[in-house]
C-alpha cells in the first residue's frame, strides 16, 4: 500500500499547491493553462489504459462483451445466454468498439484493445472537465476555475477508475451532472433526456431519481404554475421515455426487463467490497438475511433507503435559494447510500467527487473542497485496494487497513453532513465558514475570518470545588442502590464444598450404592489441583470383576472449584477410583440416579470429607452459579491459595489483585459468592468515582448523573464486575488515579497552598501504586498519568515566564510578584514529591503485595523480582491462540466478544455469559473520540486533551502488542469512553434549551438502559430462548452469545 499512502500525500500537496496558486495573480492566459491541462490529463489517461488491463474479468467482459454485440448482433445480446449486466445504453457503446475491433483486427486484450474498452470513459472525463470550466467560470474567477479542473483532471480516484480498471462510472456521472445543471437552469426537457440516457448506460442512474422529482415539484409545480407548463414537462417526459423504450426494442423488452431486475437483485451482500459502515463492523460478503434486531438487513436496508430519500427532500425544499442545492442533494444521496445502505460496491461513492466540486463552484464554501479530498483519498484506498489486493480465497474483512478505512469514510460522511447542517439546515450564512483540518488557509474572495483559539498562559486560578449536597447523595445513592441489586442478584450460591480430601496416587475409594438403586451419574468438586487423573471401575455385584467405566476407564477432574459429573453404566451397584495424579484435592463427591436425583452411597461414612457437605449437590445443574468459569479457575485458586499459605499457581500478574478478591472469601467463604464479591463491590464503587470525576468536568450534577448511569449500564462495566478476574481492580484504581490528577490539573499552587496540592497528588501516586500491583497494565495508565503531570506543570512554567515580563498586577486574583516568587520553590518540592509518590509508596506497595505470595525463593525481595522475570518472559513469549480472541482494532467496533460461560437447559433454552459494550457507548465513542482530537488540536480544548491522554494511554500500548488480546483489554478505557462522550454532548447544550437539553441526556440514558435489559440474559447468564437471541441479540455474525 505504500504506493497509494504516496499518492494521497502527493494529492494533498497538489491541493494545497493549486488553492495557493489561486490567490496569485495569474501572469498567463488561464485557458492555454486549462488546454494544457486536458491535454496532458488526456495523455495520461491513454498511457495507463493501455498500459493496464485493469480488473481482470471486468476488462475481459467488455471485450467479450464488444465482440458478441458487433458479431452476434444486437437483437441476440441478452438471447444469447452469456452473463451480461450492463443495460442497452452502453451496449450500443460496446457495439460500436467491437466494430472497431473487428474492421481494424484489433487483438483480444493487447494495448490498442485496453485503450479502445476505456476511451467512453476516457472521453466524459474529458467532457466533465470542459463542463465544469464552462459551469464554474461563471462563477469562479478563471484563475481559479482552472485549478479546481486540475484538481479534477489529475484526481488519482479519478484516474484509477477510467483508465487503470476500466470502469464506465464516469459516462453516467457525466448525464448525473448534466441533469443537476439543467434543472438548475430550468432546462427540465433536456433534464429529462441525460436522465434517461444516464439510466440507459447504468442503472445506478436510479439513485438520482429523487433530485430530477424534487426539480419538477420544484420547476414545473411550486414555481409559476401553469397548465401549459405542467403538459409541457408531462409530453416531454413521456417522450423519453418512449426514446428509452425504443432503445431497448432491438434487444427484446422481455430481456431488456429481465436484465434490469437480475442487476438490480445481483450481488445479495450486506456490503460488496464497500467501505463503509458496514464494511467497519467487517459485514463485507455476509448475506444480506442475516438479521439485526427485528429484521434482516435487507430490510433495514430498505428502510434506510426510506429515510435517506425523506432527509434528501428535506435538505433540498430546505435549501431552496441555493443554486447548489441539486449537487449537494445528489452528493448527499449518494453519500447516504454508500455509507449505510446494503449491496454498495467499492466504486459506488464515485459521482460524490464530482458533485462537490461542482457544488463548490456554484458556493466557493471551502468545506466542499475539504470533503472532496477526503472522500478522494478513503475512495481512492477503498478501490486500489480491491484492485491490487483482493484475494477472495484469503478476504479478512477485519483487516486493520479495511476497519481504519471504512471508520475514516464514516468519519468524512458525518463532516459532509454537519456541513449540510451549519449551512442548509440551520442556515448559517455562508461568510460564517469554520476552520477546519484540511484547509488552514484563507482565500482571497472569502472574508478574513478570526484566528483559530489557542492555549492561553494567563495565570489562571485553582479551579473551585463543587460542595457535595443533598442532591449530589440523592442521585448517586440511586444510581449505585439500582445497579447493586442489578448486580449482586444472581451473582452465585454461597454454598460450596468447604472441607477437602487430600487423595495421593495409588488412594482408592470404593463406593457401594446398597439396595437395589443403582448409580447413573457421578459428580465430583474439585479443589485447588487442575487436571487430576483418576481410573474409574464400576461393577453390578460383588462377585463381578472391576470393568472400566465410561471414557475408557479415565475419569479427569478438571476444572477447579467446579463442579463436574460423568455419566455412569448401566447397572453401576459399586465403583471404584483410583488417583493417577501426584495428588488430588476432592472437597466433595456425589452420586445421583437417572433422575438427577442425588443420594448417599451405603458406605459413605467411610470417606467422611467427601461427603460431609451433600447439601451443596448441583440439584439445579452444574452452572456459574455454584462453579467457577473462565479465568476464576487461576484467580479465585490463587486468593484461596493466599488464604491458605499453599504455593501459588497463578503467576502471570502481580498478587494485589488476587489479595482484594481474597476479602470476598474471608467474609463469604470459598464459594461462588465470595470469590466474585470483591470484583462485582468494586465495580459499584466505580460509579461514584466516575459521577465525582464527570461533575468536576461538566461542573453539573445531572450531567454527571448522566455519565454515572451510562457507565453503570455499559455491558462490560456488568459482565466484567461479576467475574473474580483482576482487571476490575486495575480499572478501578486507573479511574481512581485520574479522578486525583484531574484534581491536580485544575489546582494552580501559585494560589492554593502547596500541601493542598499535594492531597490530590499523593493519592494519584498511591492509586498507581495498587493498580499495578494489581496488573502491569497500570504502568499504561501511569504513563498517561506522566504526560498531564508534565503538561500541569509546563503551564505553571508558561505563567512564570508570563510574570517575568510583566512583574507587577496580575489577573484573576493572582499577583505576578507572587508567581515570580513562588514557582522555583514549589516546581523542585513538587517533582521531589512525586518523586517519593510515584516511585518510592508504589514501589513498596508493590513489594508488600508479595507478602503472601508463596514462590520459588525465600525472601519477599527475591521472589518478587524472581516472578518479574518470570512473567516478563510468559508475555513475551506467549503464542497461544484462543477462538474468541480478538485485536485491539476490533475492540472498539466489538466485532468479536468474549464468549464465558455457556449452558444447555433445554432444546430451545440455554445460557450464556458474553463481555462486550453497550453500542450506545462503544459505537458512540469511535465518533466521541473523533471530536475529541477535533477540539484539542483545532479548539486547543484542555479538558479533551486530557479525556484522549487517559483514554490512549489504556488503548494505545495494545496496538503494539502481538500476542493473544481479549476485549476485555478495553475496559480501562471505557470510563473514559463515557466521559468523552458527555464532554461532546455538553459542546452543544447551549444550542438547546436547558430543558430540552437535559430531556435529551435522560432519553440516551434510558435507552443505554433499555439496551441493557435487552442484552440482560446474555450478560448475567440468565435463561433465555434460542429464538429471542437469534431475533433481537445476534446484531452481528461473529456474537456468539450462547450455543445452538
């Protein structure tokens, strides 16, 4: 791709270069300039169609294609049987070159057969220039309108389409631009012909549809009606239709009708090797039946088509004194169509280049200019990808290239809309142009417009503390009490096995079931040793010889903690284990009829401690509920382990995280309940964090509320929680530690005592400390931590330096001389603090974690740097695989959840246990985030800025790491996510009524909950049908969500 990523830079520079020249005085004729440039673009063109066969099989079927119209004649073209998806328009085309082919004895696919299949379009990109530089010089001065051609003629999109793959989406471009101009000039008849001739050549025409209705409600009904008028546009349009008809008459109707129903109903994908938004959740050639929600996406395809062409006539009778409304109407269109509609093709954002050039030239509003680029560039990778790279046997629609291609395509559609919005919606004058990325320059014919805003070094004061009230306790009790019983209902039983019998190799037991009730299932409770091996042996009566059992006569005790049953043979009266392990841990065994129906073997009180605890038999089923699942098996074994000073197992992360979950076990026991006690009350105590960090943002209680609830409710804050794992504990504390410099951020010790500064700042070091003692990723977040940090105190040096120059007065209360005095003093006594808080306190917190840690050495000291090594060399050479692994990129589109924990209640029930986000977060972060950098690099917005230091901080070292990931990855991001997302929302409250504003905060929220409710089931394990979760949850191919 290093080709492509060249030529976009060399775009760019042309652009800037063109628009430069374009406020110069030109020394030249600007049409020998323009002559040139045809030429030369012309030149071009002809050199690579000859020199490129372009899309294999497309090129081969204009040939093949050419020569049966010419040859076989053009009655028997469709009769004829071959494939063949082009309408009757181009055919005569094609008709005409084959001729040429077989006068001349043109040979099949050398250079003059390549040039000749690509000279139609060639030719009306050709045409497209001229008709752009007769339509923009009445408006644009020449120097102007020449450059803008340039930027046309020599458009890499633009010139891969025509003449390297030899695609014709320039002919019926060329009649769409027409039909726009002519309806612009109220020329309505020849509207109607290039219409009808653009249909004629490809039926993507069609999409245009709306514009030519939209210019007779306009023309012919709203504007001086007249009878004569209204008969004049009806005969007109009848008669051309009837041109059409007669067209297609040589073909045979029939055929000609089949052929435009087959192309229109070919190609049943959700997107064809599109881009778009569909392309980003990696939809690319997945059938168009697969459902989404209700319906399947053919018909949210139709909807949308719907909605699309009602947004379309609203934009367009909104606009109604801009002569450029039927381009952008067209541009938007089209645009609409790509980005969300079904069964779009690479190549189908085409005519969207030429529209905003033209719409620039009748409104010079530079954002169109910006757009265009944009779109040339996604456009120009979209179909140079498919071109050079496609491989269908080898397609990753998850590519990282495909997912940041498609994102940046959505990006530049909803730039193309917002500019639709500020400008023909709201009506904004057009003077008022914003300042955007692309283009920081101003033009010579548009009004000087204010610098952009920039980071300002007055001294500013300490931020002032909100009071926490009543209000404050109100809503935050409500919240955290709603989402408590959410979360610790159904957590798990706080029955377990509690007592264990320490088996070695070579131990029996032999169980005798008495009477003549025989035994059909054995269940087993496993203790802190994974993966014991037993031989089992059953026999009828005494007298029979010991025969295997099921499995070979091999029973394997899995899972710790965990439940586990193997059915039996018939007739099983007595059985018999045997330990193959060095040692097993059994805290409880069980033997149930065919029922399920547990009972006691006569001999029981033989093996006292493995069956002392009866009561905690499965009698519902083994589930989550009364097991451990997922990684609980390594972390709920080492808490125990900690417990009980027994040799640690789980290795791989740093023991703080294992040591909290123990709390749950102290207080609970060693069950279900206990061990995910700690991580579901952390996860509560997030929220408070959260809404304190959100209010000091906002500065507003409901709005912090807002961001509370959204968070709450997000799916994996729930999912997550729930499993005793560690990344809880990291996420809490990386919230924790960012709530604190945040705090930090907002003091200035120039006005507030230096110890008071201090408060906020050692509790950030501290919080560091117990996040990565809890897991190395709070080194990611510490990293973060560092750049504000050093960002806080640049400011503080930036108003010294201010002070230097001006030593006496001040602003906001805060004295120059103050500052000059003060800065040395307290700048070298802060670092030294941090110093001794973000070294030295988390360095001994991180030694101290150890403390129960039982490992290969002796000394606290020794073992701790003995397991750094150790699991610095685990992560680095981890290779293993996982089936619901997934990348960092496909996080945020959560493309690929983690699938936990699965149950089979029934043929039509089952249960199951998924981490992935609420889409009303996750999905609406990718553009939160977006706008972020929008304000911290174009409004020089510090709040944003530190919104993307936290959130890049957790996200951005994953992109580096080539091992196996998880989702879950992700977590210590989406506070942040949440928080971004409020921080957008809260740019437009002044453009709303303070009502209406909160009004709609609280409809997001509740629908952020309603999807919560929706998705319950299959968060927490609840039962639920096969058919509710293929009908309303399975958004996406790749949700697993439950089995069958």
């Amino acid at each position: 791709m290093l080709p492509i990523h060249l030529i976009s830079v060399l775009f760019l520079g042309m652009m800037y270069f063109f628009i430069y020249q374009m406020d110069k005085k030109p020394s030249y004729d600007p049409r020998i300039v323009f002559l040139v440039l045809l030429a030369g673009a012309f030149l071009l063109r002809c050199i690579f169609a000859g020199s490129s066969r372009g899309f294999a099989s497309d090129t081969a079927c204009f040939a093949s294609w050419a020569n049966l119209a010419y040859e076989g004649g053009i009655r028997n073209f469709y009769a004829s049987g071959v494939f063949a998806d082009y309408p009757p328009g181009f055919v005569y085309v094609l008709y005409v070159i084959g001729a040429i082919f077989s006068v001349f004895k043109v040979p099949y696919l050398s250079a003059p057969c390549l040039l000749l299949l690509k000279l139609p379009a060639i030719f009306c990109d050709m045409a497209t220039a001229l008709f752009f530089y007769k339509v923009a010089s009445k408006k644009l001065p020449s120097q102007q309108v020449v450059m803008l051609a340039g930027l046309y003629l020599l458009n890499p999109a633009i010139l891969l389409n025509s003449s390297i793959w030899g695609q014709v989406d320039s002919v019926f471009t060329l009649a769409v631009l027409l039909m726009c101009w002519f309806l612009t000039e109220n020329r309505m008849t020849a509207a109607y012909i290039v219409f009808g001739v653009g249909v004629l050549l490809k039926p993507q025409t069609l999409v245009f549809a709306p514009v030519l209705l939209y210019g007779i409600v306009d023309r012919v009904i709203l504007y001086d009606f007249s009878w004569r008028n209204f008969f004049h546009n009806l005969f007109s349009g009848l008669a051309v239709i009837c041109f059409m008809v007669l067209a297609c008459m040589p073909f045979g109707l029939d055929l000609v009708f089949m052929q435009y129903t087959a192309t229109l109903g070919s190609y049943p994908y959700i997107a064809v090797n599109a881009f778009n938004l569909w392309g980003f959740f990696g939809l690319n050639w997945v059938s168009q039946d697969t459902r989404l929600l209700f319906f399947s996406y053919q018909t949210w395809g139709v909807i949308i088509i719907i909605l699309i062409v009602l947004l379309s006539a609203l934009l367009f009778f909104r606009a109604q004194n801009k002569e450029s409304r039927y381009f952008t109407t067209a541009g938007f269109l089209i645009v609409s169509m790509f980005l969300f509609s079904i069964r779009m093709h690479e190549r189908y954002l085409y005519p969207a280049l030429a529209l905003l050039l033209f719409a620039y030239a009748l409104r010079p509003l530079k954002e169109f200019l910006e757009v265009y680029f944009g779109f040339t560039v996604i456009h120009l990778y979209n179909t140079a990808y498919i071109l050079y790279f496609y491989d269908p046997a080898n397609y990753d629609g998850k590519a990282p290239l495909i997912l940041t291609v498609s994102a940046c395509m959505v990006i530049c559609g909803l730039s193309f809309y917002y500019m639709l919005l500020r400008y023909d919606i709201r009506q904004v004058s057009d003077q008022e142009s914003s300042f955007t990325f692309l283009l920081p320059f101003r033009l010579k014919w548009r009004r000087k417009k204010s610098a952009p805003a920039h980071f300002t070094y007055d001294p500013a004061p300490s931020q002032e503390k909100m009071p926490f009230l009543v209000q404050d306790a109100i809503l935050l009790f409500t919240v955290m009490a709603v989402y408590s019983l959410v979360a610790f209902w159904d957590l798990g039983s706080l029955k377990a096995p509690q007592s264990d019998a320490m088996l070695r190799q070579g131990d029996t037991v032999e169980l005798y079931t008495g009477g003549e009730q025989a035994a059909s299932y054995l269940y087993w409770y496993l203790g802190n040793y994974e993966n014991r091996n037993f031989s089992l042996e059953y026999k009828t009566v005494p007298e029979d010889a010991w025969q295997p059992a099921g499995g070979g006569g091999q029973l394997t005790m899995t899972s710790v903690f965990a439940w586990g049953r193997m059915e039996l043979p018939e007739n099983c009266h007595y059985l018999r284990l045997t330990c193959n392990s060095d040692k097993a841990s059994v805290m409880e065994l069980a033997l149930a009829d065919a029922a399920g129906n547990s009972f006691m073997p006569v001999n029981a009180p033989d093996y006292q401690k493995l069956f002392d605890e009866n009561d905690t038999f499965p009698a519902d089923g083994i589930s989550f509920r009364n097991s451990t699942y997922f990684d609980e098996i390594y972390h709920a074994r080492t808490a125990y382990e900690f417990l009980h000073g027994l040799p640690t197992y789980e290795t791989t992360h740093p023991p703080l995280g294992k040591v909290i979950l123990s709390l749950g076990i102290v207080f609970f026991g060693m069950n279900p309940f206990g061990w995910r006690f700690m991580g579901t009350l952390l996860g509560i105590l997030m929220l408070p964090v959260i809404y304190l960090l959100a209010r000091n943002i906002s500065r507003d209680r409901l709005a912090a509320g807002f961001a509370c609830v959204l968070f709450a409710f997000d799916f994996m804050h729930f999912a997550q929680t729930r499993l005793a794992t560690i990344d809880v504990f990291v996420t809490f504390f990386i919230l924790l530690m960012y709530y604190f410099m945040y705090r930090y951020s907002r003091m200035s010790f120039y006005d507030t005592p230096l110890w008071k500064t201090f408060l906020p700042l050692g509790a950030c070091g501290i919080s560091m400390g117990l996040g990565i003692a809890c897991k190395w990723t709070g080194m990611y977040a510490g990293a973060g931590l560092a750049v504000i940090f050093f960002l806080t105190l640049y400011r503080r040096y930036r108003e010294y330096r201010l002070a230097l120059k001006k030593p006496s007065g001040g602003p906001n209360g805060l004295l120059y001389s103050r500052i000059i005095a003060t800065f040395r003093g307290n700048a070298l006594k802060t670092i030294v603090f941090c110093m001794l808080f973000f070294v030295l306190i988390p360095g001994l917190i991180y030694l101290l974690s150890y403390i129960p840690f039982v490992g290969w050495e002796t000394g606290l000291w020794e073992k701790m740097l003995a397991n750094q090594k150790y699991m610095f060399s685990y992560h680095a050479n981890l290779q293993d695989t996982h089936y619901y692994s997934s990348h960092w990129y496909e996080w945020p589109t959560m493309i690929r959840p983690i699938f936990y924990y699965s149950g089979i209640i029934g043929d039509t029930a089952r249960e199951g246990i998924s981490a992935f986000g609420n889409p009303l977060v996750w999905w609406v972060g990718i553009p939160a985030f977006a706008y972020m950098l929008y304000l911290v690099f174009r409004k020089k917005d510090r709040i944003a800025l530190f919104l993307c230091i936290a959130y890049l901080a957790q996200y951005l070292p994953w992109m580096f790491v080539d091992r196996c990931t998880f989702i879950y990855h992700y977590f210590p991001s989406v506070p942040f996510v949440v928080l971004m997302i409020l921080y957008a929302a809260l740019t437009v409250k002044d453009l709303l009524p303070e009502k209406r504003f909160y009004l709609a905060l609280g409809l997001y929220a509740a629908a952020a909950i309603a999807l919560f409710a929706l998705f319950y089931p299959v968060l927490s394990g609840h039962t639920v049908s096969i058919k509710y979760v293929d009908t309303f949850l399975r958004w996406m191919k790749s949700w697993v969500l439950i089995y069958g």
